[in-house]
C-alpha cells in the first residue's frame, strides 16, 4: 500500500523576497502574499469555525495582524507557517465566541467515545466518491468532519488538507509533535469511520463478517 | 503484530516515516488481517477524497472583495502610523 504523498509548496525563497520586500513598505509584495494564501486560510478558518462568515472575517483580520506584525517575522519558520498560526488563533476565538458555553481549546486531549477504535470495517466501493455528486459529496464530507471537535478537525485540515508537516502544524498550533501525531491518528480514524457509512460496499455487513 | 498495535502505527505508516523493520512488520499484518487492510486503505481514501474535495473553496467574487478589504486597511494602517496601532 503506498503511502500519503505530500503536497509541494512554494519555494521558500521567493516567499521570504516578497516578505522582505513587504517588510521595506512594498504593499503590492504583500498583496502577492495574500493571493498566495489567501484561499488556505479561508479552508482553515472554515474548517475551524464552520461559519461563512466568520470565515471571512478571519481572512480579514489574520492578514491584517500579520501586515501588522510583519516586524515581529524572524524567518526562522516559514511565512505561511506563522500565518497559519495568527488564522488559528482568530478563528479560535471566534468559534468560542459564537459557543461560549463549551471551552475550546487545542490544548485539550479530547478523549470520545468512538475513539481510535474502529466500528466499522466494510470495505469501501472502488470509487465511493462517484456514487454522489459534487454538490452532495461537498455536504457528506463538510457534515462529517463539523462532528469532530475542534481540536482534531484543525489538526486534520492542517496535515491532510493543506499538506503541513508535523513539525510545521505544532508549530502553527503550540502544540507538541506526539499531541500532534495523537490527534492526527484519531482525526482521520473518526473520519474513516463516519464516511463509512456513505461509501461501504452495497450488502456488505459493516462488522467485517459478510 | 496485534491489531491494536497496528492501529497505532498507521499514522507513521500511512507518512512513509517509520524505519524498515517496523514497516515489514505492518506489511505482514495487512497480509493476514483483513479489517486492518481495509482500515488502512479506507483510511488512505479519506484522507485522499477530503484533499482533493474542494470543499470551502474561495469563489473569485469575494476573493476579489476581501482582497481589496485587506488592502484598504493595510494602506489605513499605514497613513495612520504603527504607534497607532
């Protein structure tokens, strides 16, 4: 079985020209900068705060505090990475916001009840994806992950969607590398198994016995 | 190798970041274990469709709008000085 293959960013060079020069005063390098990720960011905060609207605001004030802050960017990690950082956060304190009653944090090792441990072991059709169409795969695949918490839908977005590393996503998040790997781990196996049972086999039993 | 162990694993092993030994020995488990064979290739397949789904794309409208709010505040900011921040 292959393995996951990551996807390949920019090179970081020429991102650390644009924020140098964006750094000097040039507003059209950081106007690059934000085409550049503007449309991660959205998918992030999105993902985080599961509202349009406070997605647009995070893509807002994200970019703002980092055109702010550009003097505080060390370069030690990469632009993209302390971005990432500054989304979370805004999206963060959106989210508890809008649900004050519950506390979110990423801190928190949320333990559930269907963690880690599969129910469901049908196998999958060939193609699950093509039994639905666009429209309705985007609603099975939203529906799914807005029931994970917080914590492990960020993590989820952060490695498998927009192709961070670990190290880069306990970097964006302040979290460590297990926390991270811990997450990620249960994340995808909670995906695996509420998308079951959407896309297993017609007539497969759903426990493994047929 | 018990199942559970292999569950363990199938982070690092689905990354390609484990060593050779420990990968040998997941292979063989996947070899005999049905449910973790398709445990791990349902898992593969959901981490394939929720990247390659689109899913809250940036239609180019409000792209467009949000870009020039960004810019339109960047530009304010300036004129207005950082110490007023």
């Amino acid at each position: 079985m292959s393995t996951i293959q990551p996807k390949v960013g920019e090179p970081v060079s020429e991102e650390l020209a644009l924020v140098q020069a964006a750094k000097g005063g040039d507003d059209s390098a950081f106007e690059e900068l934000v085409k550049r990720y503007d449309r991660n960011v959205f998918r992030i905060a999105q993902h985080i705060t599961q509202n349009r609207e406070d997605a647009e605001d995070v893509v807002q004030d994200a970019f703002l505090k980092a055109y702010r802050n550009l003097g505080q960017f060390q370069g030690q990690s990469k632009f993209y990475t302390w971005l990432v950082r500054i989304a979370v956060n805004e999206a963060l304190m959106r989210l508890r916001r809008r649900r004050p009653e519950r506390m979110v944090s990423l801190d928190e090792d949320v333990k559930t009840e269907e963690d880690s441990v599969p129910r469901e072991v049908a196998d999958w059709s060939p193609n699950p994806e093509q039994q639905y169409t666009q429209a309705e795969l985007r609603d099975i695949l939203g529906k799914t992950i807005q029931g994970l918490p917080p914590t492990f839908r960020t993590v989820f977005v952060l490695r498998d969607v927009e192709g961070l590393s670990t190290e880069e996503t306990a970097e964006a998040l302040d979290l460590s590398i297990p926390a991270v790997k811990s997450r990620l781990l249960r994340a995808r196996l909670q995906l695996r198994d509420r998308l079951s049972r959407y896309f297993q086999k017609r007539g497969d039993g759903g426990d493994g016995t047929k | 190798m018990k199942c559970s162990e292999f569950l363990q694993e199938l982070t690092n092993y689905l990354d390609g970041v484990i060593d050779a030994r420990t990968k040998a020995e997941l292979e063989d488990h996947l070899a005999w274990c049905h449910n973790c064979y398709v445990v791990c290739d349902t898992t593969k397949k959901t981490i394939e469709i929720y990247r390659d789904s689109q899913l809250y794309e940036l239609p180019d409208d409000l792209r467009g709008r949000l870009r020039s709010a960004i810019m339109t505040k960047c530009h304010a900011h300036k004129k207005a000085g950082p110490e007023k921040a």
